[in-house]
C-alpha cells in the first residue's frame, strides 16, 4: 500500500530515502562529482515563473500530445533507468505495469535487471498504454548491436532511444563513499552474452580509458549505421548542444532527448531548461524535442512544454515510487504528476499544451 502522507513526488524522494539502503541510495540518488548539475536541473524549473492570463474558457481541456504517429495521452515518459530490482523485487516488470496503467511511454534501459521480451510481452497488447521504446548503449562487438537490436524490434519496442552522452561513467563520488556494488543476482541480463573487451595491453604512458574503453565509444558514423540497420524510429539521448542537435537532425533521426543524464555524467553542465529553448530553435519543426532532468512538478512539465519541449520523461521520481511501494508506488507518482500538470495547466489559463502563450514564461 502506499505509504501515509505521500501527496508529491517529494515526498516520494523522501519516504524512498528510509526505504533503500545506503548502497542503493547512492547509485539512484546520486550524481556525478560536486553534483552541480543535479541541483541546478531542479532548481532551474523551479525558477521560471508563470505568468497566467485569468478568466479564459478551459473546459474542455486536455493534456494530449501527438508523439511519432501516435496521440499520447499526456505527455509524460518514464526515463531509462537501470537496475531497477535494486529498488525494489519486481523491478522493471512493476514499472512497466504501471506505466500501461497509466498511459505513459515507457524506456527500458540497455542495463535493465529483467529480460527485455518479459517486460515487452507484459504489456504489448494492453488497450490504451503509452509508447514502448527501448534505450540503447552500442558496446564494443557491432554483431552483438545488432542482435539486440533485432530482439528489441521482435519484442515490439516501437523505437530506440540512443544515449549519446555516457561513453563512459562520470566520477561518482557518491557511489565510491558508499563503496556501491550491485547486489548478488541483479546485473544487466539483456547483455549477458555481450563477448567480453578484448583486452588491450596498457603501454606505459597509456591510459586505461583512452586507450581502452573509449577505442570503441560510438561517434557520429555509428549513429549512420544504426540508421542503417533498421526501420525503427531512432531518437538521441543526452543532446545538449544546438549544433549536435542540427547534426542529428541531418542525419534525418526520430527525435532529440535534451537530457544532462540527470547530472551523473559531467558535473557543471547546464540544467535542461537552460539549453532547451536554444535547441527547439535549432531543429524547428522538423522533429519532436524531448526533455529530462530534474521533472518534479506538473508546473515543471508545463514550463517545459512552453519552452517547446513536445514531451518529459522522469527517472529518479519513479524508482522513489517503486522503492515504497512497487507497481502501486510508480503508478502514483505518474498520477500525481498527471494531477498537477492539469491543475496548472487549468490555473494559467492553457487548454491544449500545442497552444501555450509564449507570455506564460515571460522573463
Ligand atoms: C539513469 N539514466 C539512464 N539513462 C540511460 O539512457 N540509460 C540508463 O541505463 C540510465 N540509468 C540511470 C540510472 C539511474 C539510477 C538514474 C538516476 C538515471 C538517466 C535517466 O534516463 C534520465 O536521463 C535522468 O534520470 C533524468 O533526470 P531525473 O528525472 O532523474 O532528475
């Protein structure tokens, strides 16, 4: 049951943090370095201030959105996130359940604790649920890429969500003070029969991660060939900057996810909602922006939809959810966020989020 008291996602993030244990709060909590970016993505929503015209008509108001040929119900999609039967036993089954509940898109990550076609055989033909798509991290063996490509489009994910921004982990503090380690039995299974690297010798005066792991970071090639490889739409995770995003957009990709990885990649980014116009400007309508980091009120998901964002996906706000109480847990937090966008939504005088007066966010 959920826990008494719990009316926001707030209080969610609270009750969670008696919930997990330490390691665990380290790895979902936590960001990269200093945690600049992590604070400064909340913070940054919280700034923008609203300016509502009063006493115009909003009966008949909706939160709909058109997203990738489909209509969305409202706009809000649950991020990739990782390991997830660390938050709680049902993982990502639980997540995906109560996302179909309540009509939100739903990422499943690269490094998820249960088998990508469980989770898509759960609720493929569920009336009414919102987009399934499936997050990828290209490794190191192309052959392997392509098998799980090919397995995420038997299963039914209707596109893929490529994270361009984490070649590699940034430095995680928080998670070396808590001495994080996965817990015996959870691990990413969707890569269990990804070949080991090969190893590469160091030469003195090598470095590990230059001359190792970052051999085989994808670049702007692998996204051609990604393309290439199938008919899928594909859209690009961790875009920051307006002219990555015009080089995307040339390349002809799905969409663009403006996202500083929730700040556990590189500390002192910029929050979202700061680069989220430029990036809008840059593409114009040739193809649907999305935006993460630091969603935690539906004030949030209406500044962001008034910054030209189409949708908004959450990440820690769910996992808090499924840590306190499981499927129940993560639906409420959608709810919630639902709630709230409509509430503010109603109270600034928006009846469709396509048609947000530029005036609402006037600085
Ligand atoms: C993530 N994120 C992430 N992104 C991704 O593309 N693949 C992944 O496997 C993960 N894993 C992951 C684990 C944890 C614990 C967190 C907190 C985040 C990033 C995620 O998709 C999203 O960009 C951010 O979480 C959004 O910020 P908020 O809503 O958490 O502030």
């Amino acid at each position: 049951t959920l826990p008494h008291g719990v009316v926001s996602l707030g209080d969610h993030e609270g009750h969670a943090r008696g919930v997990l244990d330490a390691n665990a709060w380290a790895y979902f909590a936590g960001g990269a370095a200093d945690e600049i970016t992590l604070r400064a993505n909340q913070a940054a929503w919280s700034d923008l201030k609203l300016h509502p015209r009063i006493l115009r008509r909003v009966a008949g108001g909706h939160t709909r959105v058109p997203l990738l040929g489909r209509t969305l119900t409202h706009p809000i999609l649950l991020a990739p996130v990782a390991y997830q039967r660390m938050a709680h036993p049902d993982g990502e089954m639980a997540t995906a359940c109560a996302a179909s509940a309540q009509e939100a898109g739903l990422v499943l990550s690269t490094q998820a604790s249960l088998p990508l076609e469980t989770i898509a055989d759960a609720v493929r033909d569920d009336v009414g649920r919102g987009p399934l798509w499936f997050q990828l991290y290209l490794q190191h063996d192309r052959g392997f890429n392509l098998e799980l490509i090919r397995r995420a489009e038997a299963a039914g994910y209707e596109a893929l969500v490529l994270t361009v921004d984490a070649p590699c982990n940034g430095a995680r503090d928080r998670e070396r003070q808590a001495g994080f380690r996965l817990p015996p039995g959870i691990s990413a299974v969707n890569l269990s029969r990804l070949p080991p690297l090969p190893e590469t010798a160091l030469q003195p005066g090598q470095s590990a991660l230059f001359d190792g792991l970052l051999r085989h970071a994808p670049t702007w090639d692998d996204i051609a060939w990604l393309l290439a490889q199938t008919r899928l739409p594909v859209l690009l995770k961790g875009i920051m900057d307006e002219d990555d995003a015009l080089e995307a957009a040339r390349l002809r990709v799905g969409g663009l996810i403006v996202s500083n990885h929730g700040g556990r990649t590189l500390d002192t980014l910029p929050p979202t909602a700061e680069v989220l116009p430029a990036i809008v400007d840059a593409v114009g309508n040739s193809l649907p922006v999305l935006v993460d980091g630091g969603i935690r009120r539906g004030t949030d998901v209406l500044k962001a939809m008034a910054l030209g964002a189409r949708a908004v996906l959450i990440g820690r706000p769910y996992i808090y959810g499924l840590a306190n109480a499981g499927a129940l847990g993560v639906a409420h937090v959608i709810r919630l966020l639902r709630d709230e966008l409509e509430i503010a939504m109603a109270l600034s005088g928006c009846t469709t989020l396509d048609r947000i007066p530029p005036r609402l966010l006037r600085r």
